[in-house]
C-alpha cells in the first residue's frame, strides 16, 4: 500500500547531489570554475559514503526493504534520491501524484555566484543545475522539474527564462532574496512576469536563497558565540540549520513578496502564482496584518499604493502558496489566514521532512474542514502550478 491516504501532490522534494553532479552538465568555462564537491550540509563523512549507498541500491536484500523504509532513509541511503531510475518505485511506495523537484546542496551557492561579477559563470551554473534537473525528472512524468532563473541582469534574465521556458520546466525557482543593484519589483523584470503568466508556470522561492553574508551565512556567526559548546544541527554538523537560523528563514520572503506586491507586480500580472517552498508559514498570519497595517498607513502618501486594486492581503489569497514545515500548527495558520495558502510537502529525502509528515499535518488538522484538507493536500497545489502542471499526472479524485 502507498504512504499517501488520498490523492496528494507534493510541494517540495529533491535530488541529492553526488560531488560532481553539476560537472557533467556544466560547459567546459563553467566546469573549470565549478568547486570539486558541492556536497555540503550533511551528517559529518556521510558524503565519503556515497559509493557504499550506491552499492546498496543495487543489493536485492537492501531493496526488499523499500516500502518499509521508504520514509526512514534519507539523503543518499532513500529510494531514488540520486539514482533517477530508482525515483519512479520511490513515488509508487509515496503514492503522491506528483513531487514538485529541488536542488538539495546549490541553492547558496548559486545565490552567490549570482551576486559576484563572473556573470557568465552565474548563469552558466545556473544553466548546468538546469540541465541535470531535466535530466532527473526524465525520468518520471510525476517529477516537476524548477530551472533556477538569476535576476541580476535584466537581458541575460529574459533569455534564460525564454529557454526554461521553451525546454519545459514546470516552475521558475529564483531566489527569495533581493538581486543585486535592483529590486525584484524592477519593471525591467516585467517580460518575465508576463512570460510566465502567459504560459501558466509559476515562479517559486525555495530555502536557501535568502540574503546571505559575504562568508555565505544565513545570520552573523556571532549569533552562535553564546558562551556554551557550539550548537550542532540534526545531522549532527554545523552547517546546516539550527533553531537560531531557522527564525531568519522567513524574512527573505516576506520582504521580497511585500516589495513585490506593494509595487504592484501582482497587480500588473494577477494571473502569476507564487510559492514559497520549505520556508515555513507560521508567519504568514502576522505577515498579513502588518502588511495591511503598512497599507493603511502609507497610502495616501505613496501613489503606488493608490493604485493597488487590492490590499495585500488579498493578493496573498488571490496568488500566493506555501509550505508548512511539518512541526507548524497549518490548522491554526489557515484559520488564521486562508484556506487558499498551505500546501503539502514531505520534503523527501531529506531529514527535516520526518518519516510521518502526513500523521503530524493530520494532527494539526482535526479540526479542519474536509473542502479545506482537500485545499491543502491537492487543489491549492493545482492552482500554484496551473499549465506547470502536466495532464498527465493523475486527477483529483472525488
């Protein structure tokens, strides 16, 4: 029997990077700039045990375990995680109708790289992550592929995106944090906008691509100088994120989908959906009403307010969708925002998805209505996606 107890798209799944993921799809300026290993953010030497992994996947006995242990390996050890022939028996045994596909390790990275000066290493990076995310989800049509667009120049922008575009990605993923030198409300990003509107893909946001430091951290180490041992995260290393950095894991989106609904972008493009992927959404409530409170107080000072159709609120019902950690009450945010907001997501094969998302969100849920389960678990995801959506993933049901 599959893990899913009803028709349910997936929000956020990955691939897990083996060092030289990238190098293969990288052209040869690009490959030559490219670090060794991108691998980073595991439990400490698991990465020196990636061909061990490799030597299971093959092993009859190894694989018998699968559905009993679909959710309780992770990383490289889980079904399908780097070995894209293996992902179809993986979503069999979840039963999700569709997974919504990232990156694991690069995200940072690719931030960066967007930030310095190298742009044609940017977007080349970007251009090979793109690559072998096609070549993953080619594997299944349930995998929905995210081609990470950079922002920072406007030109090579609308290029890249015509081609993401045009080669069939599902969804833009770009960062959640601000481009350099302009604003992500630029209008010269409007031909993007309108491009992904007119073909009814999304543009998505995932963790990872916040602001960062000049060294690439989340928040000022000196945050961790508390006095005590150093904090290890749940792999047990340093690098990945512990309760201090995940309070600063939403302020990157927030501020981002403020700027870019209060300069009107979805008011200019009410067709774009936007999602927010493993980024919480404890914070939207509060995020609403201050939102709101800001429009009430600088409207009649601020002609682009003026022009607002809507107050911002509505155009976070109207356009935008985000996933719930599984350790988030998503019964007290929709109550307390809109039903149109939460999706599911099992975050597989990470660690931080759990081995029971469904059982935690199902607890959080009991006093949900069935129409708004239904939202959460299916119908909101449709609509983020819209045409990113292939036909050909099973329909809703009932």
């Amino acid at each position: 029997m599959p893990y899913a107890h009803r028709p349910i798209h997936d929000a956020d799944a990955h691939f897990v990077e083996t060092p030289d993921w990238f190098h293969t799809f990288a052209d040869s300026g690009v490959r030559e700039k490219l670090p060794r290993s991108v691998v980073s953010g595991v439990a400490p030497g698991e990465n020196e045990l990636i061909e061990r992994f490799r030597a299971q996947h093959a092993d009859p006995d190894y694989r018998a375990q699968d559905e009993e242990k679909i959710l309780e390996r992770k990383n490289w050890a889980a079904t399908g995680s780097f070995l894209k022939e293996d992902r179809s028996r993986a979503l069999d045994l979840l039963g999700f109708s569709s997974q919504l596909v990232f990156n694991t390790f690069v995200n940072g990275r690719l931030l960066d790289a967007e930030r310095r000066d190298d742009l044609d290493f940017a977007y080349g990076f970007a251009r090979a992550h793109n690559r072998s995310m096609l070549d993953f989800c080619s594997a299944d049509p349930r995998l929905l592929a995210t081609g990470y667009l950079p922002l920072v120049d406007f030109e090579r922008s609308k290029r890249m995106a015509e081609e993401l575009i045009d080669e069939g990605f599902n969804a833009l993923l770009v960062a959640s944090g601000c481009p350099r030198g302009h604003s992500p409300s630029h209008m010269a990003l409007d031909p993007i906008w309108a491009r992904a509107q007119e073909r009814g893909i999304p543009i998505v946001f995932h963790v990872g691509g916040g602001k960062r430091l000049a060294d690439g951290q989340l928040l000022d180490p000196d945050y961790f100088e508390n006095g005590g041992p150093p904090i290890r995260d749940f792999h047990g290393g340093d690098e990945n994120f512990r309760s201090v950095d995940y309070m600063a894991i939403p302020t990157a989106p927030m501020q981002t989908l403020a700027t870019l609904i209060f300069d009107g972008v979805l008011d200019r493009f009410p067709d774009l959906r936007f999602g927010v992927i493993e980024q919480g959404a404890s914070w939207i409530p509060s995020w609403l009403r201050y939102m709101d409170s800001a429009f009430e107080a600088f409207r009649k000072g601020e002609d682009r307010l003026q022009k607002l159709a809507l107050r911002p609120s509505d155009y976070v019902r109207r356009q935008i969708r985000a996933t719930p950690y599984p350790a988030e009450d998503v019964g007290w945010t929709i109550e307390n925002s809109f039903d149109e907001v939460c999706l599911f997501s099992s975050d597989y094969p990470h660690v931080e998805g759990g081995r029971r998302p469904i059982q935690r969100f199902e607890t959080s849920l009991q006093g949900a209505s069935e129409q708004q389960k239904q939202r959460f678990y299916f119908d909101n995801f449709v609509d983020l996606m819209g045409a990113g959506l292939p036909t050909s993933t099973p329909p809703r049901v009932g």
